[in-house]
C-alpha cells in the first residue's frame, strides 16, 4: 500500500499515521517529524528550516522534495509506505509524480482526515500545552490553517479526479477513526 496522509493541521495526521502504516505494515515517513529532529540536533537543515517553520511557513520544495525522494528511495519502502506531510502544494504533487514515476510506482491511495476549524484549534493549543512545540501557539496556528487552506486544500480536488481521495471523518476517539481509516481503505 502507498498512500498519503492529507487533513489540516491538528486533524490527527501523526497519530492515525502511525497505526495506519503499522496496520498495513509499511513505514511511515513524516516529513515534520524529519524537519522537527534536524531542528532538535541543530542539523545544516534544521538550521534552514527552523525559522521557516516557527512562522508557519512551508519548507521551501527544493528542500523537501530532496528529502522525500532520498526517503522513498531507500529499500524499506519496497512494500509501501505512508507520506504525511508531503504533498501541501500542486508544485509537490507534481514532484511526487516525478519522484514515484522513476521509481516504477503509484499511490494507491490518498486519505483525507476531515475535521471542523475550531475543534482543530483547540486540539492545537491542547498540544502545544502538553508537547511544548514550538510551533504551536495560536498566532501560527491560525497562519498553518491559512497557508493549509490556500496551498494544500488544492490537492484534495487533484486526487478525488485522479480516484485516490478517501474521506473519513477525524472526529471521535483514536481507535473510533482507525476503525473507520482501515475500513474505508479496505473497500
């Protein structure tokens, strides 16, 4: 199973990402928690990206776009994998096309969490109060829900014309929309 992960942010992309991928028994490949660690070890590209990132910007695509293709490289992804957090831009999806069409592969999949605006806000500042993330303080929040809707929203329409998009609803317990991630995958 390949697939990609899409739903704004604090829609719960991370957690169902996890299970998702251990459910189908590919990796997970999060480019935040990629850029969030180089940031941690004071990397070169956590350098680059710290700023971009404590605004609530998008890493430049050169960046991710390298990042992404070294990652789907490696053999471990031989069976699939789980994208979150790439493709947010049409720009990206058509590298994304570029990226698996050298590797001889397709998405099977793209699965979009829909939850409301102001239950992500709160789950957001919930976060940002128990992880101390930087990221998260309602200033760039608001700013990652704007850029989400401007940059990343597209995506959804390129990917239900292509009949990759698969919708569930993020709401409920963690284990209540695994449930209902894995069945809708299945069919």
């Amino acid at each position: 199973m390949r697939m990609l992960i899409m739903g704004p942010p604090g829609a719960g992309k991370g957690t169902q990402g996890k299970k998702v991928a251990e459910e189908f028994g590919i990796p997970e490949i999060s480019t935040g928690a990629i850029f969030r660690s180089n940031v941690a070890e004071k990397t070169e590209l956590g350098k680059v990206v710290s700023a971009i990132m404590e605004k609530g910007e998008l890493v430049p695509d050169s960046v991710t776009v390298d990042l992404v293709a070294d990652r789907l490289a490696k053999p471990d992804t031989a069976p699939g994998f789980l994208l979150d957090g790439f493709p947010r831009t049409v720009p990206q999806a058509e590298a994304l096309d570029g990226i698996l069409a050298k590797l001889g592969i397709a998405l099977d999949a793209v699965l979009s969490l829909v939850v409301d605006g102001e239950t992500l806000v709160q789950r957001m500042m919930k976060r940002a109060e128990i992880e101390g993330r930087a990221d998260d303080n309602e200033e760039t929040i608001r700013r990652r829900f704007e850029v989400y809707t401007a940059e990343t929203e597209p995506l959804l329409a390129l990917y239900r014309d292509r009949g990759l998009l698969v919708e569930v609803d993020g709401l409920g317990a963690v284990d209540e929309v695994h449930a209902r991630i894995v069945a809708a995958l299945k069919k």
